[in-house]
C-alpha cells in the first residue's frame, strides 16, 4: 500500500508507525520543520538547549503511547521520569502524596492525608470519588465539571486546591465550561486501574526526541509541505494532485474542513462537516526560564496558586534543569492552561507578572527556599490552539468519513480522551487499523 499521512504531530506519526509496521510505503507531509505537532522540540540559542512548545506530562496509564515507544526502540523508563502521584504547591501550604497501597486505596489514603485540606474537605473528596463510582464513572451529557462538584457539594477550598487544577491539567477548559463526562474518565483512568496509572511521567528528553524523531527517520518526510488539494475516492486518495492508495488525514478539524468541505458536500455528509467546523479551541502557555545560577524546587513538578488579578495565572512550574539532568543550571517552565488572559496580553508585562508569581511563592515555602536567582532569559510561547474545548455535547467525529481510502486522526476524533496525547496517539494508531483492515 502507498499511503499518505497528512499532519506529523502525535495521532499523524502514530498512524505512520503502524502503517509502516503493516508494510506499507508512507509518505508524511508536514508544513512545518519538526515532527510532533503541538506538542514538539523548539531550537532556541539563548537557552543552548532545545525547548518544547509547550511543557506536556504523560500518565502511567496511557499504554498506548508508552507501548508504541517500546516498539519504536525508545525506553520510556530511560526517557521519562516516573513519580508516583504527589502533588506539590510551591508555596508548602498543599502536599497530597499517594503511598504504596494498591488502587483505588492508594488515591483515597492520598487525599485522607493530605496537607492543607480540613477533615471535612477530605470526606467530602471522599463522598466525590464514591459518587462518582456509584454512577459507574457517566455523569449526565450535559454536565460541566461546576455542575458535578456542586452536585457533591465540594467546597471552594477543595476545588481551589485539588479539582479545578486537576481539570485545568487534564482538559485546558475551565470547570464552568468543562465536560463533566471527560473529567470524569480522567480520574477514572488514572485512579481506578493500577497503582501506576495514576504515576506522572514527566519527559527528560524534548518532546519529538521522545519517540517521534524515532519514527521521521524511518518514513518518507516532505518537510515544508503545505497540503493544499485533497481529493478522496473510493480508489484513492489525490495528496496536492499525487495519487496514494489511502491516506490519513491528522490535522486540526478546522484544517480537515477546509480541506474536505467540498467533497463532503458532494458525497451528501454535511453533518461531519458541520462537526468539523463546531469546535472551539482553548490556549495554553509556557514560559521558559534560564537562571543566573542554580535553584532547585524541591519537587521536579509544583503547583502554583493563581492569582489573575495581579496577573499570576500560573498553574505549575516545572524544574527542567532536574528533569534534563543539568545539575549546574537553573530552568524552570511556567504553564498556565485555558490561558485566554494572555493570548493577547503585552508578552513582557506576562512574563514579569508569571516570574513573580513563582519567585513570591517560593519565599513563602517552609523549608526557606534560597531566593529565586535573577533571569537570565526567558521565552514565552502560547500555544493558542493548543487543544479543543472539552465542553459538554460536543460531537467529536470518528476515525471513519464516507471514503474507505481516508480517516481522520487527532486528539479531537471520538476517543474518549479529553485533547492529551494519549488521546492522540490511540486516534492515529485506530485511523490505520481501519485503512489496514479495508
């Protein structure tokens, strides 16, 4: 089979891995210079070291992404570091740490001795989690995460400290607005299977070197290649007037409806079109610190409090400097997700507000922090489509359109999956299943 993906991010590669494993010649086009996508390796000289997009974690139970990698030849226990769940705040108030117990115990003793929280606050997590369980994980269609947390009567100080970050994390939409049904596969995905699905695996290497690097090697790529004429048959596929036997097209939906407008129009499917063009996006945003000196956080991830009236929309800052081994350097990354507040904002007022917010909270952390060294250089990226907006009711097509010789990828389709990259990875590997299987 000569095939063609269209798109090198996650869902694109994944699918290029598994035609390839399947025999078939596959030709990847991608309009920009690195594979990955949105989640990719970024060249950055004042650094003197190759940044992400964006700061991305992965989950100890997303099997697919960390099974793909082991069949590419990548050793995810060499290339991720894996900590048991433990959430921090930077500012010491909050600590929540699961011991070696197994699941779902391990998350429950995790949340009764959390620092921070009130005995009635851990019940009431407590009495979320059993909900939860009792309505066999499948809150209402139409739920937010606000309406779920208000059903179990969770108070401001737990939701503050525990659930609308997790949801911040997990679906980049805020609670008021957040599908309740996704939120509520994440925490039963991650709580409820074995103890180390709930582990946070956090990359040591740059995002495209993780695995797919490991896979533009071996594939046809045409780099700099914009697609901008798709026609699908029930032969072929026509990729910018070259003819392939089958193809996967894994781009954002607003890409795939510009592109397949109007042949989904002729072939008489105006509703995948229609779901195409629904989708909203939400941004997210990193800010890449070089410090003068060292400065180790005592933990490689750390929550932030957020303030957003003073501009402190920060929810976690990560310590690259122990994540790449780099023990005589100073990098963090700051990321606020859903972060619309400032996709428009003066970039040098939301890096000195984001800098401050780290900086002030880290004098107050009980162990008398040493003060935050002077910025050296600092880079702020925001990704302002980074993923859809995870909102109740949203159709979310399948891997499948009207042509056998063409399928859909990307975290968007119809996986289950809030937009995190497992959702993309398993899109990918379903849309050449379906081509292979044709």
């Amino acid at each position: 089979m000569k095939a063609a993906v269209i798109g090198a991010g996650w869902a694109g590669l994944a699918a290029c891995a598994a035609l390839r494993e399947a025999g078939a010649q596959v030709t990847v086009f991608e309009a920009g210079r690195t594979p990955g996508g949105r989640a990719r390796r970024v060249v950055h000289p004042e650094f003197g070291s190759q940044l992400d997009n964006g700061q991305h974690i992965l989950l100890g139970a997303y099997d697919q992404t960390l099974a793909l990698m082991r069949r590419l030849g990548r050793n995810p226990a060499a290339l991720l570091m894996r900590r048991s769940l433990r959430l921090a705040s930077l500012d010491g108030r909050f600590r929540l740490a699961a011991p070696p117990l197994p699941a779902p115990w391990h998350a429950a003793a995790a949340l009764l001795t959390a620092r921070g929280l009130s005995w009635r606050d851990r019940l009431d997590a407590m009495r979320l989690m059993r909900g939860l369980k009792k309505m066999a994980w499948t809150p209402p269609r139409d739920w937010t995460v606000a309406q779920l947390l208000a059903h179990y009567r969770q108070p401001d100080t737990l939701v503050r400290a525990v659930w609308e970050p997790l949801c911040l994390a997990a679906l980049n939409t805020p609670p008021t607005e957040a599908s309740a049904g996704l939120y509520a596969r994440t925490l039963q995905d991650s709580l409820t299977g074995q103890r180390h699905d709930s582990d946070l695996l956090l990359p040591c290497v740059d995002l495209s070197a993780l695995w797919p690097d490991a896979v533009a090697l071996h594939a046809t790529m045409r780099y700099g290649a914009t697609v901008r004429h798709l026609v699908p048959s029930t032969r072929g596929v026509d990729v910018n007037r070259e003819r392939f036997d089958a193809a996967v097209l894994a781009v954002p939906p607003s890409v795939a409806a510009r592109l397949l407008g109007e042949a989904l129009r002729e072939a008489g499917t105006p509703g995948l079109l229609r779901a195409l063009q629904a989708f909203d996006y939400e941004p997210i945003a990193t800010l890449n610190l070089r410090l003068a000196a060292p400065w180790p956080l005592p933990e490689p991830m750390m929550m932030l409090r957020d303030d957003p009236a003073r501009g402190h929309v920060g929810q976690w800052v990560f310590d690259r400097a122990r994540l790449t081994g780099k023990a005589r350097a100073g990098e963090l990354a700051v990321v606020a997700s859903a972060a619309r507040s400032l996709a428009n904002a003066d970039r040098a007022s939301a890096i000195a507000a984001l800098t401050a917010q780290v900086a002030e909270q880290a004098a107050r952390h009980p162990a008398r922090l040493a003060p935050m060294p002077a910025v050296e250089a600092a880079e702020l990226f925001i990704e302002k489509r980074a993923t859809f907006a995870a909102v109740p009711g949203l159709v979310r097509p399948l891997n499948t359109t009207p042509w056998p010789t063409l399928t859909l990828a990307g975290d968007w389709t119809d996986t289950g999956y809030p937009g995190v990259l497992e959702g993309a990875v398993r899109s990918g590997l379903q849309a050449a299943r379906v081509l292979l299987a044709r």
